[in-house]
C-alpha cells in the first residue's frame, strides 16, 4: 500500500501557498466529472460501466426534494445505471433525472458534495472525506482506487447512505492529503 501524507504541522512542513489540497482535491474530482460529461453526450453508459454515487444532502448547493431530504438527512448513493435521464454536466456540478420509488426526481449534485464513487464493473473507486460545513477547516481528501481482489463487499446502498456509515476500506493505494486551510 502507498501512502503520501502531507500535514500542516509546525513541526512537518512550512505553509503551503500553493494549495495541493485544493489541486489534488480538483484533480480527483475530474475524473468524475469527465466520466459523466461522456455519459452525457452518449446518454448511455458504456458496456456494463454504472456508478454508485455517494454525496452530502445537506452540502451547499445540493438540490433534492424534500421527501429524500427527509429520507437521507446526511448522505445518500445513487445508481446511475439503466435508467436516468437530463443528465447535465457543469464544470461544478451535475444534474440528473432519477426514479425513487417510481417517483420521478431531478437531483442537483456539486462535485464537492461527492463522498464517493465506485464502478463495480471494473473494481473503480474514489473516496473522499468530506468536512461537514462547521468541520471545513479540518478537512481531509483521501482517495482510494481499490483493486478488484481487494474489494470486500458491494457498495452502499441507499438505506446504508442513510446510516452514514462510512467505514473506511483498506487496500490497493491510498493517497491521503490533509487541507491546509487558514484557521481564524
């Protein structure tokens, strides 16, 4: 397992001027968001490609009914597989037409509301762990692209994204970068 670290400690590193936890944090979330502007194009997924999407409902930005507001008071994972629909992509966000319980909904979801995204068809998977509002200065990006024989289990569902269990999973490389956020 590869580790890289970078702490904002007296005694490990000066200031960081330059941001990496913004920089790294930007470019794992590319992926994401160059993986939907495809779908968007296409309107189909690829071969057996879907995703299980973890966010924060309550992140700045999100737009959910209220009914799964109520639902998912923390976060929820969606599946983008067979059926979604106006799926738009912005360099910030990304909207999408999703059925729950044959209610049609249009989901509003900010790239840095994202907890999570895997692709079970090919073992793909990214982890981030995102500071609530109140715990933003302590954030911490953590990234985890797990191989397909280190993977245990199946992903969240979304009466486990009600939960908020967020567990972490060990293996393949994990690359974990703390924020380096001023505190007032």
């Amino acid at each position: 397992m590869t580790e890289l670290s970078y702490k904002k400690d007296g005694d490990l590193m000066g200031q960081d001027h330059i941001r990496y936890d913004i920089l790294a944090q930007d470019a794992l979330r590319s992926v994401i968001r160059k993986v939907l502007i495809e779908v968007a194009a296409t309107g189909a997924l690829p071969g057996d490609h879907h995703f299980f999407i973890t966010f924060l409902t309550g992140a700045p930005g999100v737009r959910i009914s209220q009914h799964l507001k109520a639902k998912y008071a923390e976060q929820m994972t969606i599946v983008v597989q067979h059926q979604f629909w106006d799926l738009k992509v912005t360099e910030t966000l990304f909207e999408i037409g999703l059925s729950f319980s044959d209610t049609p909904e249009k989901l509003v979801i900010p790239f840095n509301a994202i907890r999570g995204f895997y692709d079970p068809s090919v073992n793909f998977e990214l982890e981030f762990d995102v500071a609530a509002v109140e715990e933003e200065e302590t954030a911490e990006i953590t990234a985890y692209p797990v191989a397909a024989a280190e993977k245990s289990g199946e992903p969240e569902t979304e009466a486990s994204a009600k939960s908020g269990d967020d567990g972490k999973k060990e293996g393949g490389s994990v690359i974990s970068l703390d924020s380096f956020r001023k505190k007032n």
